[in-house]
C-alpha cells in the first residue's frame, strides 16, 4: 500500500471517530427595529427565552417557536446580514389549523398552497389533492421582510428519523397523529369485514405502531 493510500485511509478513520452530535440551536434574523420584531415574534405566540442589552451597542433577544427544539435571535450587534434576507422554515401537522391560528393572531400569511414553496410562480391554491407529507405550505413575512416557509410534515420521509424511537414535541402533535392513526385504523378494520361497532381489543398496540411507522417513514401497518 502506498503512502498516500495509507494517508487517506488514516484521514478516514479520524473522522469518523471525531464526529459529534451537531445540533441546529438558533437562527439570526436582521431586524431594524428590535421592539417591532419582539412585538411581532410575541404575537405569533413564540416564547420569549430572553432580551439581554450590554450597553449601547448590543442587545440581543431569543424566542422559541413553540414545540421547537431551535430558536431564533435578533437584536443589535447581532448579524450583519442585510434586512429581509433571512429565510426559515417551520414544519406543522396540521396545515389549515395553523393557517387559521396564524390569522386569529392578526399575522398576515398566504393562503394555503401546494406546488413550489420557493417560487411564488410555482405556488397552486389549496393544499396537496392527495394530502402528502411535506407537500403543502404558507408563507409570512415579518415586519424586515424576513421570510417563513411553514410545511405540512405529518409523514417523515425514510432515514429521517430513528426508527427506534418516536418522540412528540407537543400535545397538539400527539393528538393529530393519533387523529391520523384512527382514521387509518378505520379503513383497517373495513378491510377485516368490521363495522364501526364493533370494538378492537388490540387498537392500542394498531394506532402504536402506525404512529411510530409514520414519524419514522417506514411501511405503515395496513
């Protein structure tokens, strides 16, 4: 074996041994106004985590969208970026109750749409026809023009997540998929020749692995 083969073989090895878990803990938004954007971020209903000022010069606040792992900050002595050049996304089980939550709280969004969630050209009106996971949106900016893209994630593609274990981030999320769960256990027991009468001892252990099944992308109990 050569030297450089012998390098490159060592190289490899190091790095799978210096790998760490890295995860995603906060976003930096420019803002031009921080009391605006803290008014606007506190009625999307994101929690506060903080508003530190240093003197003159710094001031930075958090919020955490709720259920999320991830924050974001902004403030003054923050980031450089230019104003209106952020974009961020936020996943949702339910798209049309968090399209009817955001206008309860007096944000103006888009309609529900489906096609690009990039391309205001490519956006269709509506939700996906066939309700596909990660397939529907909306959009909403906040007052610098920074811009959100909130997906409908109700089925994790393959590889995503561990199968292993299933985790939910709120109440809210275990009840839309327990939600989903029911329904498709509805159709189960049609297929089995059983009417809405009659009860399924084991539907624990159903709704259990279909809702495990569906956060991790592997095939759903039929």
């Amino acid at each position: 074996m050569s030297q450089t083969a012998s390098s490159f073989k060592q190289q490899k090895y190091d790095a799978r041994a210096a790998q760490v878990d890295m995860k995603l803990e906060v976003a930096l938004i420019p803002v031009s106004d921080v009391d605006r954007a803290k008014q606007f971020y506190t009625k999307l209903g994101w929690r506060l985590d903080d508003d530190i000022v240093m003197g003159s010069d710094f001031r930075v606040v958090q919020f955490t969208p709720p259920g999320s792992g991830s924050s974001i900050s902004f403030g003054k002595g923050v980031t450089a970026a230019a104003l209106g050049s952020f974009r961020g996304g936020l996943i949702v089980t339910d798209i049309a109750a968090a399209h009817q939550e955001l206008v309860a709280r007096g944000i103006t969004a888009s309609e529900v749409f489906h096609g690009s969630p990039f391309s205001p050209a490519g956006r269709i009106s509506g939700p996906d026809p066939d309700h596909q996971s990660y397939r529907s949106y909306i959009s909403f900016e906040d007052p610098d023009g920074n811009a959100w893209i909130v997906q409908e994630v109700t089925r994790r593609l393959p590889g995503r997540l561990d199968p292993a274990t299933t985790t939910f981030a709120s109440a809210n999320d275990l009840a839309n998929a327990m939600r989903r769960a029911a329904a498709a256990h509805a159709e189960h027991q049609k297929r089995a020749g059983q009417n809405d009468t009659q009860r399924d001892a084991n539907w624990p252990v159903w709704y259990a692995a279909y809702m495990a099944a569906e956060q991790a992308g592997t095939e759903l109990p039929k």
